[in-house]
C-alpha cells in the first residue's frame, strides 16, 4: 500500500487594488505595486519548499502573487476554478464586514443567486481531498487563492476557524497544510493554535 505524504501550501493572495462597482471584475482584478513587491518577496520564503505543482484561483491577484515564485521554481501556473474566492453575491460596498460577520452566523444563507459559505466550505474541502489525491506519493503543492476560501477550507478540514480569525488573515498569508494520505496530521499558519 501507498501512503500519500502530501504538504498542500495554500497562499492567500497578496494585496489586490480594491473591487469597484465600475472596476476590473473578479477575474482581472490586479495587485497593487505594493502587492507585487509582495509577491516578489515570496520567493524567498517559498522558493525553497520544493513544490512539484503550483496551482491557483483564475483571479489574476492569486495568480499573480505566485508567478514568481513560478518562475523560480521553473513550474507552470495551473489555474483552477475550483479555488476561485467566494461569490458572496454583495456587491462592492462599504459595509462588506457586516455581510461576512453575518454569512459567518448563518453560513447556509445567500444574498440573491451568491453562493452560500455552507457552499463554499464543501467547495474547498472538495478542492483539498482533490488535490492531496491527485499528488504523487510524497509531494508539495503550492496553492494561491483567497482569505475567505482559505479560512472555509480549513474548516472543511476540521480545524477551529471562525469569523474572527478569517478577519485577522494578513495580505498575503501563507497556511501549510500536512497529510498522511487523506488525513491531516499538522496545519501551520497565521491564527492557528498548535499546528493541529
């Protein structure tokens, strides 16, 4: 029998210029030049974790955040639908908090035809299972994406993650997730306790 060993690295993107309602949509949003000096310091720090892969969200600020450490690793980016951000179905306002803090209290409602966080959460658990899945017995796989898909993945996971620690997410973030096959012995990263 083969055991997987898998670190799954997941990245929130670095930071974005901010959603307009006659902006760049979700798709074409960009970073900003301090985003991409960002992403340009991430190389160091994720230039030397050995990742055979490197995924990401389609949303140009993940992938973005990680085409240079691409670049480094000489890895294609390989975009995935599957870790775009959540489709909150608010459109861009001030008053976005309050929506989250209120999705986070009743995770199984949605704004008109937005996808639910209950929706999100199977999303991004289901992206995990796929990914750890789909690695060759003992691999590391880069993954960028976003704050709130993160946050609804780790609690997918089984992890103790609420709204709060969602909220004090820094921009970027880096979460490193460890699998013994499909189970999860360690995760490491920004407002997690003891690793697991």
């Amino acid at each position: 029998m083969i055991f997987l060993m898998v670190d799954l690295l997941l990245v929130r993107h670095a930071v974005s210029v901010a959603p307009t309602r006659d902006g760049p949509d979700e798709y074409r949003r960009p970073l900003t030049g301090r985003g991409c000096e960002q992403a340009d310091a991430l190389v160091g720090v994720l230039g030397g974790c050995g990742a055979s892969r490197v995924v990401s969200s389609p949303y140009l600020r993940a992938v973005q955040t990680v085409e240079p450490t691409a670049r480094a690793l000489g890895l294609p980016v390989e975009r995935r639908e599957e870790l775009r951000e959540w489709r909150s179905g608010l459109a861009p306002t001030r008053d976005w908090q309050a929506h989250y803090e209120r999705s986070w209290a009743r995770p199984g409602t949605a704004i008109g035809a937005g996808e639910t966080l209950d929706e999100l959460t199977n999303r991004a658990r289901n992206a995990v299972r796929r990914l750890v899945g789909s690695a060759a017995p003992t691999a590391t796989i880069l993954a960028a994406t976003h704050g709130t898909w993160i946050a609804r993945a780790l609690l997918g996971c089984g992890l103790a993650i609420d709204c709060a620690c969602w909220l004090s997410m820094p921009t970027p973030a880096i979460y490193t997730l460890s699998f013994d096959g499909p189970d999860l012995r360690r995760a490491l990263g920004p407002g997690l306790e003891d690793g697991r």
